[in-house]
C-alpha cells in the first residue's frame, strides 16, 4: 500500500480485519487489540505535575522557551523519556528526540509529539497534551509488549510558541537573522539554543531531507469553540492555514475640530472605521472557513480637538487557500477605493512577508485518524487549524496529520485554559492507535 493511500476500506469491519491482519500482534482477537488505552489517569497527573515549572506565586505561567521554566521542565521531560526506554538526545536546534527500535531498523521512523514551552501567562495544555499524549503512547506499547515494524520517533519541538526554530531547523535552511532574532526570554535564538542544549553554530546538522520521516503526527487542543460547541470529540485537520499581513495607511487632513464643518472634513478615521467594517463584510461575503482581521490601529495627532489626519491599521487573512486570501485582499481593495473617493482621503497597502504559507496535511492520514476515532465510537469533524504548529514546517519533508480535541470555552494562550481528562484520553487513543494503524500499512 503506497505512503499516501493508508486506508482504502470504507466499511469499519473492513478496516478493522485489515488492521488486525497487517499488524505485527495479528495473532491477537480484535478485543484484545480494541482494549489497548492509554491510561488517563497518568496523563492528568502529568499534566498537573508540569503545570508547576514555570509557574509564579498566583498560578499564571512563564514557561516560555529557553527560560529557567523551560530548561527545568525539560530536564523533568527528559527523565521521563529515558524511564520510558527511549534512546534520548537534544539534536543541534534543541529539540528532545526519543527513539524507540522497530522490528525493521531499515524502514524511515513514524515520528510524532509536539512542545512544551508556552506563550507569556499560558495554559497547561498548548503542546504539553501533545507531548505527554506521546510519551503516553510509547509507555502503553512498553506495558503490552508491543513492537512495532517500524523505528518510533518522539520529538518535542523547540521554541514553538516564538520563533518555531525548531522544527524550521529540522525541515529548512536556518539563516544567521533568525538566530539573532530577540526571543521571548530576551535571549537570541542562538543564545537560547544553546542555553537548552542545542548547537546554534551547527544548526544545520539536524536538518532532515524529504523522505526521512514515514509520517509526522500530532495531537493538540483545538484552541477554538467548534468542536466544544458542536459536541464533537475529535477534529481531524485538513490543513494549516496561511497567514498573510498587510499594513494599511489612511491619509486624510489634519485640522481643527471644532471649526472644521462637519460637510468639508476629510477625516481619516472615519474612512477607517469604513474600512474595517468592509473588510468585516468581505470575509463574511465568501463562503469558507477564512477569517479575517484589523488587528491593529493608530490615529494621529490623536487630541480630543483635531479631527484625525493620519491613521494606520494592520489586516490579517487567514486561509487553507492562498488563492481565496489573494482574492478576498482584493475585494477589501475594491471597498478600500470606494471608501477613498467618498471620504476623500487616500488609502494605501503594504504587504508584509508572508508570515506562513498554508500547509495541507496528508489525505490518508486524515483518513487514518478519522477511522482510528470511528473504531473507538468517538464523533469527529473535518477542520482547518487557524493556529500555527510545528507540523506546518514538518510537512516540508513528510506527510503529517494532526489530532485536535475540544478546548473548553474556546480558550487558549491563557491561564484559563482548560481541556477535561475525558478528552485528553480520547485524543491520546486516537494518537496511540493511528500509530499503530500507519505502522500496520
């Protein structure tokens, strides 16, 4: 069966018998192979265990890359790692990686895991479910003496809530302006590399070419309300969306307030406030998953008796679709002219690097997971992930899926953030058997 065709049966039964038969425990009855779980207790008190590195005296969270948080709370997962049998190493970006021997030392590894570092003031379960949900994986093969054909991977990714060195490390070409980039803990890239093991001056060792990885799976929470407000307990990404950022300048003219009627204004900050809610009504015009945002504004002069000259914002789209963000930028062109001619004022875009391109995950694996979350009676939905992962870099150089489980409220990058035991286990399941599923193709 090839690489991108995992699962061709279309009945439950039928991939069922197909599991069973390719599987290296095949020998085992279907009730056997169907009672392997992942024990959630273990995983709430890890949980529970790792919030404290990082914490402060009120609870809120600091454990962002390459601070003392962080490189405790390594050093904590690291332990771990090598209880569970792992053949543990930092690679030369600072990731944790974990290798467990196949049966077939020939066969590219099936890789999966996540990180650990957070946002400024973070939750408990950005990244750390995912990582922990893999080491989970890898210690119920252990207590059912299971091996599996092909070499396992873990890896936990470095720095992925800032510069994502990480994981662009292992996929791309790292340059010398990223290195110096300011983190979040106020070193540089490099300097933070290096404080949590890594090697920055040979950072291109860990770089890995297309086709060293068999599969890249990740499992992590939503961070969004639909599968909460769905009543859903499974999302199986289609893909990573697209980020792309404009600046836009609003010019008008700057002049007294109070003697200015309001007939002969050229007001830029009205023309603004047009201009987001069209960009508003453009996003909402097509019919899709995008969404669209002013995330940023600044008037000028900005006095109580000025009418406004000057104002600038920042437009943020986000797509599966680089074509529907370019034709979505377009029509906010089209209303941003119109704007312009009945405010008399003058607005300007400015395109920003694309800050990431959308990433597809692979259709089979896709299908892998859906089945795999079936098989366990969990109700799932096709989705989009409107965050940035470490899996977007990975596709690069391997097919990846990722696992989503619902967020409680929609929160997260807060300390609020909350996911429930019930839906921790049933994403590490489905880890655990997709897993096994891609091992048994």
């Amino acid at each position: 069966m090839r690489r991108r065709s995992f699962v061709k049966n279309s009945s439950l039964k039928a991939l069922a018998i197909s599991l069973l038969g390719s599987f290296p425990w095949s020998t085992k009855s279907f009730a056997a192979v169907k009672s392997i779980r992942v024990r959630s207790r273990r995983i709430e008190t890890r949980i529970s265990d790792f919030a404290g590195f990082g914490r402060d005296h009120k609870g809120h969270g600091y454990r962002m890359a390459f601070t003392p948080g962080d490189i405790a709370g390594r050093k904590w997962f690291i332990e771990l790692m090598k209880k569970a049998g792992l053949d543990t190493s930092t690679d030369e970006a600072g990731n944790l990686i974990g290798k467990r021997a196949g049966k077939d030392s020939s066969l590219k590894p099936i890789a999966f895991g996540s990180h650990i570092d957070m946002v400024p003031d973070g939750g408990n379960y950005d990244g750390t479910l995912g990582s922990l949900a893999a080491l989970e994986a890898i210690e119920v093969m252990n207590e059912n003496n299971i091996v599996t054909n092909r070499p396992l991977e873990m890896i936990i990714f470095t720095d992925e809530e800032g510069s994502m060195i990480g994981s662009k490390a292992m996929s791309s070409e790292i340059t010398d302006d990223i290195l110096q980039q300011v983190s979040h803990s106020q070193l540089t890239i490099a300097e933070g590399v290096n404080a949590v093991g890594g090697n920055a001056g040979n950072i291109g060792k860990c770089r890995r070419k297309k086709g060293d990885v068999h599969a890249f799976l990740e499992l992590h929470i939503e961070q969004g309300g639909i599968l909460e407000k769905e009543k859903l307990e499974v999302g199986v990404v289609q893909g990573i969306v697209g980020i792309e950022h404009w600046d836009i300048t609003v010019e008008g003219f700057a002049n007294h307030a109070g003697t200015t009627p309001m007939s002969l204004r050229q007001d830029a900050l009205l023309a603004a406030s047009k201009l987001i809610i069209a960009v508003n009504e453009v996003i909402n015009s097509v019919q899709g998953s995008q969404v669209g945002t002013i995330g940023k504004i600044g008037a000028l002069p900005g006095a109580y008796n000025v009418i406004p000259g000057k104002v600038s914002l920042g437009l943020e789209i986000r797509d599966l679709s680089s074509e529907k963000i370019e034709l979505l930028f377009g029509k906010i062109e089209e209303r941003a002219a119109e704007i312009a001619i009945a405010s008399k004022t003058k607005i300007g875009f400015i395109r920003q690097p694309s800050v990431s391109k959308p990433a597809l995950t692979d259709k089979g694996l896709q299908q892998v997971i859906n089945k795999s979350a079936q098989l366990l009676g969990l109700k799932t939905k096709f989705m989009q992930s409107g965050a940035g992962h470490d899996s977007q870099n990975i596709a690069r150089i391997a097919p990846v899926a990722m696992i989503f489980v619902p967020s409680v409220g929609g929160i997260s990058h807060s300390h609020k953030e909350f996911t429930k035991t019930v839906d921790m286990t049933n994403g590490a399941n489905v880890l655990l058997q997709s897993i096994l599923a891609v091992d048994g193709e």
